[in-house]
C-alpha cells in the first residue's frame, strides 16, 4: 500500500508497489499538496481495487469534506437496491363523491393523487415529435371514459411526502433556482419555470420578455444587468410564495435568453394546468384548482374516500438514475431520497430518507464514521462524507446485481457530460466513469477506471476552499485523474 499523509510527517511507501506509474500518481498528489491554490484548502484522494478491500492511494482519506453532488452515488446506489431498476412511481387520478355515468357527471371533485413521481413532463423523458402534454393525454383518456362534467375542483395531492419540499439545510441563493427546486409528492415539468430576457450594451439593465410556462400569480422584479460571458443571474424565492427577485448579471446583446426558476408550488400549478386541459376538451370543472396543503391550511380540507379511474407510471427506475447521475437532476434525487422514506413508513421526509440511505451502507460494511447527510443531492453544504466512505461504496455498489445500470449512469471522461473535454487523449479518455461534484469552494469525482492491466479502480477525489477559480481546480484535479487511469 502507499499511503500519502500530510506533508509534516512521514511518507510511507510500499515497496513492492512502488513503480514508475506509482510515482506518477505520488507526484501529483505532492505536487497539489504544494499547490499555492490549496493553502488554505482541505483536500484528499482515496483509491481501491473493486476486487479487493485494500486501499491503494490515500491522502486525508478519513477527513469529513463537502461532496457537493458526488453524493448522488450514495442516493441513487441505494434506491436501485432497495427499489429496483424495474421500480415506476405511480400518479393516480381519483375522484371523491358520486359518479354519474349516465351524465358523466363527477359530483364531487377530482384529485391528481401524487406518488412521488419526479418525471411527469419532464424534459428529460419527453419525446421530440410528442406535441402534447401528459395532462392532454389524461385529460383524453378521462374523456373516452365519459367524463363531461365536474362539479367540484381539480385538486393536486402531494401528501404523500411532506411540505417541506425543499430541505432546511438549502440556502436562499439556491431554492429560487431551477437546480433548488424541491421534491413534494407531486412535480410536474421538472418543477421549474424559464424568463426569457433581453439584454442590450454592457452595464445596461434586461427586460424579461416571456415566462413558460406562464405563472400568472408569479411576481418579478427584476435586477439583472448585462455584463461577463456567462449566465450569472439568480432567482430569489421561497416555495409556495409567488414574489420573486431575481439579480445578477447575463451576457450583453441578447435576444430570449433563458434563466430557470423553480415553480413556487408544483402541485398547484400541475391541478391548474390539468383544469386547462380538461376545459380544453370540452369537461367541464365548476371550481377552481387547489391542493391538499391548501385546503388544509384554510382548514376547508375534508378527508373521503376515493375512486380511482386512471393510473398513471412513471418510467422505470433505472432510465431515473441514468439522468439524475448524467445531467446531475437535484429533483430526481430528492424524489428518491424521499419515497425511500415513504416506502417504509408511509411518509416521506428528507430526514427519514438520509437515516434509510445512511444505514443501508452501513448494513452493507461501509464505513459511515465522518458520514452526515441532509439531503440526497449534495446541494446542501452541511452534507460532509469522507473519501474512505465514497470509495467503499463504489466497490460495494460493484458488487451489486444493478452495478452495470449504475456504471453507465456516471458521466463518462471525453464524452458529452460534466467530463466532457476532460482527460482528452490519455489513457482515463472515454475510460473514467464519475459523478463529478461542484458548488462555491467545493469540487470532487467519485467513481471508476480501468488501469493498464485491465482492473477495475474505484476512487474518490475532493476538494473544498481553495484559493482558484473552479475551472483551475478542474485542471487541478484532472491531473490526478489522469494518473489514477495510468
């Protein structure tokens, strides 16, 4: 083994390991360690065999760092275990009341009966030449069934998890923005909105031209001047409150530029939609849309039976993890994370999701000491995990029946992606499988590579508080890649 400990004490070296290739990936790592960007900086590496419990590289393996969204391995590795790749969410459609099926008349009202599904009319599932919405195919389908008339409301139900959709341990400057949006019991459209801006010269203010879709009750005052080459602008807003400041700066001289917010009540919003729909295809609805949360909070809500005429699923589990590790979906994890709680006490709550995930690695032999958890995304800072503990998960998911489904889920060193452009022509290039991590000060990979001789690698790499930009961490970083690949 060569273990790699703080520069103050003794380097240990192996010897029978100890070879060329091994002193390229020792010189990287003293090479970052000297690094005038990590003065201040906490960083460490951990690398194992898949097919061995053996460490093979460690620096600062067992410190607690930020992983950022190198911790969607633990989520969504626990949820193909203990769902299944074959898993789909359920949304039904229920009526409470009477139904007329002479008139087609519902006396009573109509419910979307959410089950936590995060993919309704997402865009990541939504097929190119499908010009229609899931809620016109429902609306269609309660049709055929003779449905013309309802004499109460539509009402979104999302009580399957809690209203809390977005964690307590979330910042402002994350929540009002389409990666903040929380998981309830029942998304739709990926829980986001998107302002189209104009931008003009430098230094001078935008103008918001369009909303889509359009939130008609959604306030905005908007900040946000022309300047840099990137979008820099951030939506400010608390879920369920529909005023919203948005500041920051977008890219000089352009035309619809497009920011993302996340939707202030998902539920609501998809009950309003489906009215639309039904209106649109001739079924009349006499009152207007609602929730559970909010008939519950003007205390008008009264519990009754329902009926159930349509059920709709989700896709499979399995095509879920592919996106939510690939385009990083902070949504899709947090739905997991949550019917993972649902799924064994009724109910799902963030907390009772990082208790479920935290001891099924544990149950597993991982090593959780150092391990805190307070969402299943990594978007909230107080999430810390040590590179010992990401490491040992990855062999132990290797071991696991869905590991192929898993594998191909992470992004992919030279290829479209969040490692896309990186390790480009060397031996890691369309080789390294990893989840990549990033948010302010904080940076990590987490995953697998083959080496020469054909073995697979499992490894952990993160880095918080260092004195340089994220695109010269990146650079930073990829050198050790690289070296873990040779």
């Amino acid at each position: 083994m060569i273990k790699i400990i703080p520069a103050f004490c003794v380097l240990l070296l192996h010897p029978v390991l100890f070879s060329q290739t091994n002193k390229k990936i020792m010189d990287e790592i003293q090479n970052l360690n000297a690094d005038n960007a990590m003065k201040h900086a906490v960083w460490s590496i951990c690398v194992m065999p898949v097919k061995k419990d053996t460490i093979l590289y460690e620096y600062n393996s067992t410190i607690s760092l930020i992983p950022a969204s190198t911790m969607k391995i633990a989520t969504t590795g626990a949820a193909l275990s203990l769902l299944g790749k074959d898993f789909m969410f359920e949304t039904k459609l229920q009526f409470d009341g009477t139904l007329d099926t002479a008139t087609g008349t519902i006396q009573g009202n109509l419910y979307i009966t959410g089950g936590g599904d995060p993919s309704l009319e997402s865009d990541y599932f939504k097929k190119e030449h499908d010009s229609t919405t899931i809620l016109q195919r429902w609306a269609a389908i309660l049709k055929s069934k003779g449905i013309k008339k309802i004499t109460g409301a539509v009402i979104g139900d999302a009580g399957i998890f809690d209203d809390n959709i977005t964690p307590a341990e979330w910042v402002w400057g994350d929540m009002g923005n389409y990666y903040g949006a929380g998981a309830g019991g029942l998304s739709y459209h990926d829980n986001k909105y998107t302002l189209y801006f104009n931008s003009g010269a430098a230094e001078s203010k935008t103008s918001i031209t369009k909303m889509k879709p359009e939130i008609k009750e959604l306030q905005l005052n908007n900040s946000v001047i022309a300047r840099g080459t990137e979008d820099d602008a951030y939506i400010y807003g608390a879920p369920y409150q529909y005023y919203r400041t948005i500041q920051g700066t977008i890219p000089a001289n352009k035309k619809n530029y497009e920011v993302d917010g996340a939707l202030p009540d998902p539920a609501l919003f998809c009950a309003q939609e489906f009215t639309k729909a039904l209106l649109n295809k001739g079924i009349s609805v006499a009152k207007k849309a609602t929730t559970v949360r909010e008939l519950k909070d003007n205390k008008t809500f009264s519990k009754s039976d329902k009926h159930t005429l349509y059920i709709n699923f989700s896709p499979t589990l399995d095509s879920i993890v592919h996106f939510t590790n690939l385009k990083s979906i902070n949504l899709f994890a947090e739905s997991m994370l949550k019917y993972m709680s649902y799924q064994k006490s009724d109910y799902g709550t963030e907390t009772g999701g990082t208790t479920i995930v935290m001891d099924f690695w544990k149950s597993k032999g991982v090593d959780v000491s150092g391990f805190f958890m307070n969402d299943g995304c990594g978007l909230a800072r107080s999430n810390v995990m040590t590179t010992k503990t990401q490491t040992q998960l990855l062999r132990v998911m290797a071991k696991d029946k869905n590991f192929n489904i898993f594998y191909n889920s992470l992004p992919v060193a030279g290829k479209p992606g969040s490692l896309g452009g990186m390790c480009t022509g060397t031996f890691a290039d369309n080789n390294l499988h990893a989840k990549s991590g990033y948010m302010n000060r904080a940076k990590g990979y987490a995953g697998y590579v083959k080496n020469r001789k054909g073995e697979m690698l499992c490894f952990s790499l993160l880095a918080n508080n260092y004195d340089c930009t994220p695109t010269e961490m990146k650079k930073k970083l990829e050198k050790l890649l690289i070296a873990i690949a040779e």
